[in-house]
C-alpha cells in the first residue's frame, strides 16, 4: 500500500516515501517522538503541524489523527512490512521501542514496569503541567479565582515529589538505563520550568533528584536535536 493513498500526505507529501513520516510539532508531547527517533536512529521524514494555520484540524491530518493532537507517525513499513499509522505519543514510543529494539528492557517485567510509568506521565505529569501552563502563563493567569491554578499547583508538587523518590537512588527512571520512561517524562518538566516559567511556582528547588536527571537528559546529543524537531517556522 503506497503513501500516497494516506489523505495526510496530499497536505504533507513524502519526500522519502521509505521512512517513518512524523507529523508533530516541538511541544512536550512533540518533541518525545523527535527525541525517540533520534535516539534509536531509525530513518525519519518530519513535517510540521502549525497550530496557527490549524493544520491540527484539517481533514488531512484528522485522517491519521482523529483526536486532533500531535504527534503522530505514519511508518510504511510496519508489522507485516504494511504501512502502519499511530497517533497518541506513548503509544508511538512503545511502538518505536519495539521495533527498534532500544530504549525498553527485554524481559517482560522491565517491559511492563517502564510502561507503567509511562502512562504515570500521560495520565498525570502531561494533564496536570499542562493545567499549570494554563493556569499561569496563558489565558488562566487573568482568572481572579486562584483556587485551580492552586490545584494543580498541588497535584504537580505531589508528582514530582513521585518522581523524586524514584530517582532517589536510580540514575534514570528505570535504574542505571535510559528508556522511553525519560523520553517520556522530561520534556514536560523541561517545558514546567522553561517555557511555563512555573519552577519557583512548584518550588522544583525541592526536587533535587528530578532537576539532576533532567540536566543529564537535556545533555543528551540526541534530546539536544530533538527538542527542536520539527523545526518551527522563521518569524518574518
């Protein structure tokens, strides 16, 4: 099945129809899929969804991508060598990891136990920085009633205070090796401190474990490229 029966590369046409197409944009969610990629040096094409134009909502990206987020993946060459599309970025990293055979331990209880905290990032570090972005640094900030952005506030002090005691005594979420747990997890603790300004707000001073790892991940060639993979269009 060629690429081009995909509707999303009408809008994105495939330069190297052979490589994994990547349609994202370098936000926390983004950037994990640009990060994996780079890490495992699979072969890569990636295109750049605006949020400005609402690219996010064309009919050629909701093809792939029905809930209207980045990042997704077309690979055409997935199982079977069948062309496969993937949206929803933990699922792309789990997928990524198997097929590459990096970044995820071998036995099934490693496989499980790093999964696992990948979801504790979807379902907890995601939502709940991205309330404290709202809630501080954008439209949220005008709100005279502080008691939601106090919420969150709390609820991401409680997870990084998690995190903080699981890297305790581990160098990387899963002890000694680097996984998609990280990939998963520091770009949005980058993005909390930096581009939301919320460190003092969470008071991150206190999670010295977390800040340590984060300064490892950030020094990684590969998180280096990534984080501004794709690349944002040049103000005019």
């Amino acid at each position: 099945m060629a690429l081009s029966r995909f509707p999303i590369t009408r809008k994105w046409p495939a330069r190297f129809p052979d490589r994994i197409q990547l349609y994202s944009l370098p936000t926390p969610n983004g950037v994990k899929v640009s990060i994996m990629l780079e890490e495992t040096g699979l072969p890569y094409e990636p295109h750049l969804v605006r949020f400005d134009t609402k690219d996010q909502l064309s009919p050629e990206f909701l093809s792939l991508s029905p809930n209207n987020k980045i990042p997704a993946i077309l690979d055409p060459n997935g199982p079977d060598g069948k062309p496969l599309a993937l949206f929803e970025s933990g699922a792309i990293l789990i997928y990524l990891a198997d097929k590459s055979k990096q970044l995820m331990p071998l036995d099934a209880a490693g496989r499980y136990e790093t999964i696992q905290w990948v979801m504790f990032q979807m379902g907890g570090i995601g939502p709940m920085f991205g309330q404290v972005g709202f809630f501080h640094k954008f439209a949220g900030k005008d709100y005279e009633d502080k008691r939601p952005r106090d919420r969150y506030i709390a609820e991401s002090k409680r997870l990084l205070g998690v995190l903080n005691q699981r890297l305790a005594e581990r160098a990387w979420i899963m002890g000694d090796v680097y996984t998609i747990a990280d990939i998963a997890s520091f770009p949005w603790i980058n993005n909390l401190i930096g581009f939301y300004g919320a460190g003092d707000l969470v008071g991150i001073a206190d999670f010295p474990h977390v800040t340590r790892a984060l300064q490892a991940f950030l020094a990684r060639p590969a998180v280096v490229k990534g984080l501004n993979i794709p690349e944002r269009p040049k103000a005019d």
